[in-house]
C-alpha cells in the first residue's frame, strides 16, 4: 500500500481554491497472479478558504496574488511542493480567456509540485466538475444517464455520464457572475454576450446605472429558460446558439438524473437560504432561484451533487490522477512526460498492414510543427489476447508507421486499452536494439486529440501515473 | 363519438392483427431454426460467451444485468424453467464439466512438442491414472530419464524452462507457443541466458527438484497445466524457484497463476514472468523472501 498527496487547484471566474487529497494504491491482486495496482481509496485532507480571483484588470490576472494564495495555503495545509506527487492546476471559466492564463497556470503548476499539470478548455473543466460533484459513480452504480450542470462564475458546463463513461460535454458563457454590481447596486461590469442578450429584454446594462431587482430578475429568468433549452427545446433559440462557449451537445438526452455544481449550484433547490440576492455583488443566487423555478429543475429526478463550489477543485484533485495497468514497459530516465498529443486509430476499421501505416503517418503528421517534431503518442485499442506472432507483427508496424519518431530523439510513446503493454514495449525493445526509450502502458483509454501526461513510476516501479486532458486551452 | 358496437369492432379487428403478427413471428423463427439445422452442423454451445448470455425472462433491466456479469465466470442470470435450470444451462454445465474432463484426460500432441523444438520424458507415473493417484511418482524421473535430461541439455543454465501436461493439456496446447517466447523474449532482454526447453509427461510442479538438480540450473521454472475448473479448462501457471532443492518447502517456490484468454493473456504473463525471474537472479532468492 502506498498514499500519495495530490494537489487540486482551480482559478475560476469568480473563486480560487486549494485541496490536498490523498490517494491510495495497492496492488489488489494475489500473490498468485500478476501485479494489479489500483487506486482503492481517495481521501481530501485539506480544503482552502475560497478566494475571490485576483485580477489585475478585465482581462489580466494577477499572478503575485494567485502566487500569494497558493504559497500561504501550502503552508497552512503544512504541505511542502516536494510531497506533492501529482494533481492538476486548472483555470476554468471566464477565467482561460483572459489573456495571461496560459502562461499563469504553468507558473501555477511549478509552484504547485513537480507533477501537478495545468490545464484549462471547457470540455475537461466540465467532465472534472461532475467527478468532483460524483455524477461518474451515480451513473455508473446506477447505469444511469446523469447531465451535470455545473454553474459557476462565468461558464456553464455541462457533462453527460451514461454507464459511468463520459459521452458528450458543452459549455455555455453563463453565469452567476456576468454582472457584477457595487454595494450601491450600481452596475459594475458587464460581460459582452450578456449585454447583447441583455438588448432584447429591453433591460440596459450601462456601467454606472442603478439597477432594479426585477430587471436582475429579468436577465436571471432568461438565463434560465436558455438551460432549460438545453434539455426540452427541438429547436434552439437564436440566444441559445449565441451563449455556446465552444459547442452544443452532439444530441438531446433524457436524462435519469441532472445535478447541479458550481457556486450557484447552493441557491438551486435551496428554498431556506437567508441570503439577500446581494450579497455577492452579482446574479448569482438571483440565477440559483430562477433555476429552482424552471422545467428544467423542476421535470427532472435531481441528483444532490457531492460538492457544489468545490466541485471543481475536489475533481481536479481527486480525480485527475489514473493509474497505468501493472504490466508496463517503460525508459525510466525520461519521465515525466507533459503535454503528449495523442493519435488514436481504431484497428477495427483498419483493414490491411498499408492502411495501418498511413493512418498513423497520417495522424501523427498534424503534430510535426514546423521546427521538427512534436512527440505524439500513439493510441491503440489493442485486443485482450494476442498471440506471440501478433504482437510481433503490430510491433514492426508501430515501428515502421513511426519511423520518424524513432530515427528522433522523442520516445516511442504506445498506449493500450486492453492488457498487452508489457510484451509490446519489450518486443519493441528487442526489434530496436534496446537503443530507443519506449514507453508502453495499457489500461488507459484514451481519445483522439486528448493530451495526456506520464508521471514518475509509482508502487515499487509497476505502475506510471497518467493524467489525460480532454483539451489544453481551446483557442 | 364512437359507440359501443364500433369499438368492439376495432378491438377484435386489433386482436386479429396483432394475434396474425405473432403467429408470422413464431413462423419466421421456426424458419430460420429449421434452415439453421439444414445447413449447418449443429452449433456448439461452448462458442456462447456467458458474460454475455442472459436468460432470465421478462428482465427489470437486462443492461444491469450484463453488466454485473462483465465482472464474474459465475453463471448468474440464467433463468430457470420452474424450479429446474434452463435445457441450455444444463447443457453447457455437462458441457463445460466435460471439457475439464478432457484437459486431464488427454496427451499434449506430438504436433505441438514437434512444432516448439522440444523432445519429451516421462516421470515415473506409467498412465494418467497413476499419474492421478500417486502424487509422489510425478516429480521423480528414472536415472535414465535423467541422463536423458543431461545429455540433451545445456549444463548450469541461469535459467531452465519447460512444460509440463500437470492436470490439463488443453493448458499447454492453449498457451505454450505465445508464453514461451515472451519468457525468452523478456529474459533475452536482460542478457539473461536459458538453458534448453523440453517437456515433461505426467509431471507436477515438484518435478523441477530434481531438473534443476541434475542441469545444475540457478532458477527452475515450470510452465504448467493447472487442476482445469468449469469456467476453463486452458489455464496454465507458472511456478519458479531458485536453487530448487529437493524436497523444498512449497514457500520458497513463486507462481503466476491463470494464465489463460480469460485471465492474464499469455503473452503479457510471459513477459511479467522474465522480470519475476530476473529478481530471482538477481537477490539471489525466490519464494516469500522475494521482494516482487
């Protein structure tokens, strides 16, 4: 048995916050067998005040508060950088388009710990939201559809787990957070898409101008008709499509569950709260009630989210980290690996040793920037019972497939579904001469254009940490 | 309004259909059973992957179901035919049961000793009902067995493999040829040498006392057939000591265990087992004491 600390920190729109967790692996298996390492228990043993996000201005963040934060709730948690032995730094929300966030969550990710990655795109920060709100597990101990609605400061993210597995994500530019007021109810700041939506319903959002309980009520009811879309409408209004971050759902569901997460998600279903609407200075609780009132709360089985404002935070410090299956090969001395673009191919659909090839030149191609190349790794299903020869036949096709990356100085990155990665590396490893460093996981799923990153080995050697993310600053 | 007389009219017209639409079903079923049977052998009801057979009629969710099974050999959701199993369940059980039957029963083929270089020996055990009754004849060899052994062998090898029938061929038919060269592989790897292979009739897992003896091997390693079960009848272990000695304690010796389709793949299994014997060698222990 074996406990690592994992950090989660996530900057939002509106919050910044901390958690340590400790995760627990252990090989489950008998001495009988071969290894079988799993996580068998996470644990959060530390949550930080939640902080207002620094910013410098609009569209700035600050990094020296942001470094000030993290360093003064290191040292509360009595957590040092060096414990830290992996976890995720991501900037979510309005947050990702300001236009030093890149640069923000590596410095972040550095202070952080050495394997703590940064990341941000609405479709990873939606699927890390419903596992720290634990709509993953509710869907799959129940085999249920599950929709989370995770709300916040700037974005609405939305996740859909069908069987435990995430199907399909979407994000729209809503929430608590669009308007801000000062203690006079004067208007503050305005995001830009709510003062376009805001032109039809004859409400005005001038900078300066007091404004009226109903007319937040206005804008919060219309908000909440648009969520409400997400699941009834046939057809999408034009202010729908106007509010998608990035995209639409692939299809209408009907869920068996929705749950709501985010910081609006405590004034949804919350009849009993004794807070003024004011009393962040924005839309927020107004929002949480409109949505308490519409079809979409109200015709739907509601699932109470694990965490609300902490969802996030509790997903991207519990939830980021997997584990490679036990029986791996891997060149120790260059880990860790960050920031891998992943090729996937399907060999269902691949029909001849040629085709194999092409596909994966094919792919493996989008990477090669213009200065040279760019390590990708190579994404198979694999299947759950090679024979000797097979594996030495798909072997010679990697090798063939990826002869630029072997004649480079980029390791030989294979990455398996099914349980064949430990015979593959060293099959690998005998056709090229044990002179390539190879890395060879299975037990990862993984999907085209995802990124992932490969940490130090964990468990005596058996098993290498992989955090995958869906996308890395969609542009 | 409708009136009574009209509706009963378009409930009995509703049945009719509905009533011809089962009977066309029942039809059409009894056609495709019938071209089945004409055209083909009979199926083999061993094919069906349980995990994914389901019997139970009129399921609450049959998806639950499904997937609860992914994760047990045990025969659930089979249904019942009053208090009896289903004639499917039954068959397969007598079926399955049969198949382990045979994995004791019958010789690992020539063809397979042929095809993987190997030559063969026997224990003391004279058949396989010896070999069933008497425990103790299946890990000795004749002094002739074993000048065999030294004659063909390599001497002092850091490593001598080879199989054994143990309680199932089907084990050694179903995993020798893809386990084998993934152990030699994985050894290879590590400029670990092997000795060389053969097979062993009639033996059990103590017959590497006296090989590892006579070749002078550091660590002896046995691929073979294990007691065949009703989920499988093709699981094969592999069990490695260093320095065997005879008569050793049953906890200086490692396994891996289930090695089959189901299980860990062959090949995956073979390739773990190079890194098991590469500690061996290199802590100079195996058993409880090695620290895998």
């Amino acid at each position: 048995m074996e406990t690592i600390i994992s950090a989660g920190i996530d900057i939002g729109t509106s919050t910044t916050q901390i958690v340590f967790s400790n995760i627990t692996l252990e090989n489950i298996a008998s001495d009988y067998t071969v290894p079988q390492i799993n996580i068998i228990d996470k644990e959060i043993i530390y949550k930080s005040d939640i902080y207002i996000t620094p910013l410098l201005s609009e569209d700035e963040i600050d990094s020296v508060g942001l470094r000030g934060i993290i360093e003064k709730e290191y040292s509360k948690a009595d957590i040092s950088k060096s414990e830290v032995s992996t976890g995720a730094v991501i900037i979510t929300g309005e947050t990702a388009r300001k236009k030093n966030a890149e640069l923000i969550s590596k410095e972040m990710s550095d202070l952080a710990g050495d394997f703590v990655v940064a990341s941000a795109g609405p479709d990873l920060e939606a699927i890390i939201a419903a596992k720290g709100a634990g709509v993953d597990q509710l869907s799959k101990k129940e085999n249920a559809l599950v929709i989370n609605f995770d709300i916040g400061g700037g974005t609405t993210n939305i996740a859909v787990f069908d069987s435990g597995e995430i199907i399909d994500t979407a994000c729209f530019d809503l929430g608590g957070r669009l308007i801000k007021i000062d203690d006079n109810k004067k208007i503050h700041h305005v995001s830009e898409k709510l003062k376009k939506l805001a032109e039809s319903l004859n409400v005005e959002l001038e900078q300066g101008r007091e404004i009226a309980v109903h007319e937040l009520e206005v804008l919060a009811d219309k908000m909440a008709d648009i969520l409400t879309e997400i699941l009834f409408a046939e057809v999408k209004s034009d202010d729908y499509i106007y509010l998608i971050t990035n995209h639409d759902l692939k299809k209408k569901y009907n869920p068996d569950y929705i749950s709501f997460s985010g910081g609006v998600a405590d004034y949804i279903g919350n009849q009993s709260h004794q807070d003024n609407y004011d009393k962040y200075n924005d839309l927020g609780i107004i929002l949480g009630e409109k949505i308490t009132e519409s079809p979409l709360y109200k015709e739907n089985n509601i699932f109470n989210a694990e965490e609300t404002i902490r969802a996030t935070v509790v997903g991207a410090g519990s939830h980021t980290t997997n584990i490679s299956g036990s029986t791996i090969t891997y060149t120790s001395d260059i880990l860790p690996l960050k920031n891998i673009p992943a090729v996937k191919i399907d060999e269902n659909e691949i029909n001849s040793e040629a085709e194999f090839k092409t596909a994966v030149k094919q792919k493996m191609n989008w990477y090669n920037l213009e200065d040279g190349h760019q390590a990708a790794a190579l994404a198979l299903k694999g299947k759950k019972n090679y024979s000797f020869a097979e594996i030495t036949s798909l072997a010679e096709m990697i090798i063939e497939a990826e002869e630029e990356i072997v004649e480079s100085d980029f390791p030989l990155i294979v990455i398996l579904e099914h349980d064949a990665a430990k015979v593959l590396g060293q099959t690998l490893n005998r056709i090229l001469d044990h002179k390539k460093s190879i890395v060879s996981l299975d037990g990862i799923k993984i999907n085209d254009g995802d990124y992932i990153d490969i940490g130090k080995p964990l468990a005596g050697g058996k098993v290498l940490p992989v955090i995958i993310k869906t996308l890395i600053f969609d542009n | 309004m409708i009136n009574e007389k009209d509706l009963t009219e378009i409930v009995e017209r509703v049945i009719e259909e509905l009533e011809k639409e089962e009977s066309r079903e029942a039809v059409d079923q009894a056609v495709k059973r019938e071209a089945k049977s004409n055209n083909d052998e009979i199926v083999d009801i061993t094919d069906v992957d349980l995990k994914k057979q389901f019997l139970v009629d009129n399921p609450e969710n049959r998806e639950a179901f499904l997937k609860l099974k992914e994760s047990t050999s045990a025969r659930l959701g089979v249904g019942r035919a009053g208090p009896r199993y289903k004639t499917e369940t039954l068959l397969r059980f007598r079926a399955d049961h049969a198949a382990a039957m045979d994995a004791v029963f019958t010789d690992v083929s020539d063809q397979l000793i042929d095809d993987m270089n190997l030559f063969k020996v026997k224990t003391l055990c004279r058949d396989k009902d010896e070999y069933l009754k008497r425990p103790d004849l299946g890990k000795k060899f004749s002094d002739e067995t074993l000048a065999e052994i030294s004659n063909k062998c390599e001497k002092n090898p850091q490593v001598q493999i080879y199989a054994a029938d143990g309680l199932s061929s089907t084990a050694v038919e179903a995993n020798l040829k893809d386990i084998f060269p993934a152990i030699k592989q994985g050894l290879e790897g590590y400029n670990i040498k092997i000795g060389t292979p053969f097979f062993v009739q009639y033996g059990r897992v103590a017959s590497m006392e006296p090989i590892a003896k006579c070749l002078n091997a550091k660590v002896c390693c046995v691929l073979i057939g294990e007691r065949p079960g009703l989920a499988t009848a093709e699981s094969l272990s592999c069990y490695m000591a260093y320095d065997a000695e005879i008569g050793m304690p049953e906890s200086k010796r490692n396994v891996i265990s289930n090695i089959h389709a189901d299980g860990t793949p062959a090949v995956e299994a073979g390739a773990h087992i190079a890194d098991v014997i590469k500690a061996m060698l290199e802590q100079k222990t195996s058993g409880l004491d090695l620290d895998i």
